[in-house]
C-alpha cells in the first residue's frame, strides 16, 4: 500500500512533525474500491463508517455501470453506517440508508420509484451530485444533492457517526431510513422503534458473506419526529381495524422510517448515529461518545486524530511524492475496524457476548491481502495496535470450533476467503519484532494448531 521505489528513504522516523497534512497532502479521491465504494469521513480504525455510495455499483459478475469523470453524470446513492467494510468483496456492507429529500409529499412512494435514465430526474435512493463542489478530506465528506438543493455532509468519532443536511425553504423536507438496504446480499429480519420525540432505534440481521451480522443502532434526529411513518412492505404501519398494530414500532424483512417537517433557507438538520453487534444499550451508550459536540467540533476531532496519525512519518521530497506517501499512510491507518462498544462489550465468533478485556478489539482481518507489507509496518509504527490486532485474533480463536485463527474474519464471522493461513505469518512477525502486549506462548499454541488442524 506504501510507495515502492524509494519507501524505505523516506520513511524517516515514529513521531516526525510536519504541517498542514491533511488540507495540503492527502490526495482526492481519499480512497476508491474495487466496486466504487468511497471511504470518505472515515477515522483511523474506527467502527462507523460514513461512506457515500455511488449507483456504479457491479450487478451479477459483470463492470460497473459507469465510470465517474468519464462522460456520464454522476449520481449518489446517500448515505449508510455500519461497522463493516470489505473492499475487496460488495456484499452486505450498508448497515442501513438515510436519504435526506425535499419535497417530502412523495416520501410514501419514492422508495418505489424506478431509475428514469441517466438524463433528468432520477427516482430510489439516490440524487444527481455536482463533483465540482464535492468536499473529501480526512474525517470529512460533503456533496450537494443537485436534485433536491440539498447539501449533505458527514464525519465521525471512533464509534458514532454524524450527518448534517442544509435544505433550502420548504413545507415537507424529509429524511428516510431504509432497513432493508443491503449490497447483494439479504436483510433477514429487522426492528424499528420510535423512542421518543427525536430519537429511532432499530437492529437487522443480515445473511450474506458475512453468514450472521448482527447490526443495532440508536439515531438521533435535531429535529422532533412530530409527522413520521413506518412502512412494511410497502404498506404504513398503523392500527387497521383488523388486529392492534402500534405505529411506533414494527418487524419485517421490509422497514422503512420516514419524518417530515419544514425548513427555511439553509437550514440545517443533523442527526448522530452509533450501532453496535451486541445491543440497543450498547449503541446508546456508545453515542455518549458526541454528547455535547456539535459537527463541527466532531469534525475538527477527527482532524486532529488523523493528524496525529500521520504525524508518525516525517517525508523528504516534493510535494508529489508527498502525497503519494501520506495518502497511502491515509489509507493503511483505515483498517482494521473496531468491533467493540464503548463499554468493551463485542460479539464473538461463536455468537455469544464477550468484553475486551486490557485489550481494543477489531473485525475485518483480509490477512491474505495484508501479512506481506501492512502488517509489519504497523509492527514498526504502531506496535500498540498490532498488539490489539493479535489479542484479537486469539479472541477469535479461542471462539473456533476448529480451533483456528482467522482466516478472513467480517464481523465476527470467518468467511473462509482465500487459501492458507496467513495469520500465522502476521503472528510470528509480531514476536519475531518483539511486540508487546499479548502471550506469546499462547499465540504459538494457536499457531500450531491452526497449522495442523
């Protein structure tokens, strides 16, 4: 992921210091997968992810629709959250959509609406947006919605996440929530409940890649939820005459949650989101984490984080190769995921819940990808988080019914993806650079078991 020719001149210490990187020395786009998926607004490891999906996404095995900046106008597909994140496979990875809309006088039937073509209006979840006043930078996204005059933006904390919307004037703005939004994969069963007047609380279990993903969340609205609605199947949820059906709360493999209101001229909304694999009083507790921050001052947090991240390199050369090198630091400081809540607590593999104890737990190990370089470098410039990583692994291991490492674990789940055991080559580079802050006698125990098991 670093630079090749020259990496090892330029990296010249831990702790280097250096100005302004991430307004001068981050390269836009920040990050772009296989599928298109941006990684926009994202901390360092951090367990909630803002990203902003784009419509060229693969259908079956074939390309992507299109390509941006090659002809064709682009459009989004808003907004989602969740502790995910693979990029080499698009699967279940949007935990759920917020789409921010005015009018709001079709809200009821929108989620329906089919695309028109690349030219007009457009209809679903997804709006035209102007890349000349598009915004990436480290910890920040932000695009105007061309449609509906709507600037959205994004940023996060470790485990929430923070959405604003500038609306212009109008009587029925609005902000949907989709449950049942997933990439290729199935929404299982979900729960949506309106908790008090500005705040929805939900969960979805999703089957997919990942066989078993628990996802709960707690969103918080700035404006009350006085005209909202929830929707199964197509159909809003009220009592009907036939059987008590309250329409504050419902279950179905189909949820959508709508609210209405009106706004003036650049008005802005926000709402603060955090979700956990464990519970609802776990995504409540993790969203303490903003109380009192407005998104700005959650913005200029994660600057300083990301700062404080690259900081640990000092480069020498033009600015060219600059920001080649701090943005490929940018994108190694992304993963792994944190996979655990505020209060320690995290899903195990074997389903049950277990709390990270004198240790930060993380998901998402493609060790197949990254054993070669990714690893060791983090052995070098961030010790302390190898250590998570392998008390991690050992977590996971210790949940096997086979007794092994992780192959390819999302979400607490093995995937079984790619061939081999490259865990046990992440492990033993740790003790071989003598990482402290795991057992290494317990980390070879597993290691040999994986390797023969």
């Amino acid at each position: 992921m670093l630079p090749v020719h020259g990496a090892h001149r330029l990296l010249r210490g831990r702790a280097g210091r250096h100005g302004q990187l991430l307004a001068g020395r981050l390269r836009e786009p920040l990050h772009r997968g296989e599928h298109q998926h941006e990684r926009r607004g994202r901390l360092p490891r951090a367990g909630q992810d803002l990203p902003r999906g784009d419509d060229s996404l693969r259908h079956g095995a074939g390309q992507p629709q299109h390509h941006h900046g090659r002809g064709q106008q682009p459009r989004v597909q808003l907004r989602a959250h969740d502790h995910r994140r693979v990029r080499l496979h698009a699967d279940e990875r949007r935990g759920l959509v917020r789409r921010p809309g005015q009018p709001a006088g079709h809200a009821d039937d929108r989620p329906a609406a089919k695309d028109r073509g690349q030219g007009g209006s457009i209809g679903g979840y997804r709006s035209h947006y102007d890349k000349a006043t598009e915004t990436a930078r480290a910890g920040y996204y932000s695009a105007l919605l061309t449609d509906y005059g709507i600037r959205a933006e994004s940023s996060a904390t470790p485990h929430c996440g923070i959405l604003r919307f500038t609306y212009p004037e109008a009587d029925d703005a609005f902000i949907l929530v989709d449950m049942r939004h997933t990439l290729w994969w199935k929404c299982r069963w979900a729960n949506l409940r309106k908790e008090d007047d500005h705040t929805i609380t939900g969960y979805k279990l999703v089957q997919g890649w990942g066989a078993e993903r628990h996802v709960y969340f707690v969103a918080e609205f700035s404006e009350p939820l006085d005209d909202f609605g929830i929707m199964e199947g197509g159909k809003r949820v009220c009592y009907d005459t036939k059987r008590f059906r309250s329409d504050c709360e419902a279950w179905g493999e189909d949820l959508k949650f709508w609210v209405r209101f009106a706004t003036r001229q650049e008005q802005q909304v926000t709402v603060r989101v955090a979700i956990s694999s464990v519970d609802p009083a776990g995504a409540r507790g993790s969203l303490h984490e903003i109380d009192g921050l407005t998104f700005d001052e959650v913005r200029s947090r994660g600057e300083q984080l990301w700062e404080r991240e690259l900081s640990r390199f000092t480069v020498e050369g033009p600015q060219r190769v600059k920001e080649t090198f701090y943005t490929s630091a940018y994108r190694c400081f992304l993963s792994p995921f944190l996979f655990q809540d505020a209060d320690g607590r995290f899903r195990e593999h074997d389903k049950s819940i277990g709390r990270a104890e004198g240790f930060t737990n993380y998901t998402t190990f493609s060790f197949w990808d990254t054993y070669r370089a990714f690893h060791p470098l983090m052995n070098l410039v961030r010790a302390d988080m190898s250590a998570d990583v392998a008390n991690s692994m050992l977590a996971h291991y210790d949940k096997s019914v086979e007794r092994m490492l992780p192959v390819w674990s999302f979400y607490g789940n093995e995937t079984w993806c790619m061939i081999g055991y490259h865990a046990v080559s992440v492990l033993a580079d740790m003790i071989v650079k003598q990482v402290p802050g795991f057992d290494y006698e317990r980390a070879f125990e597993a290691m040999k078991r994986t390797a023969t098991n």
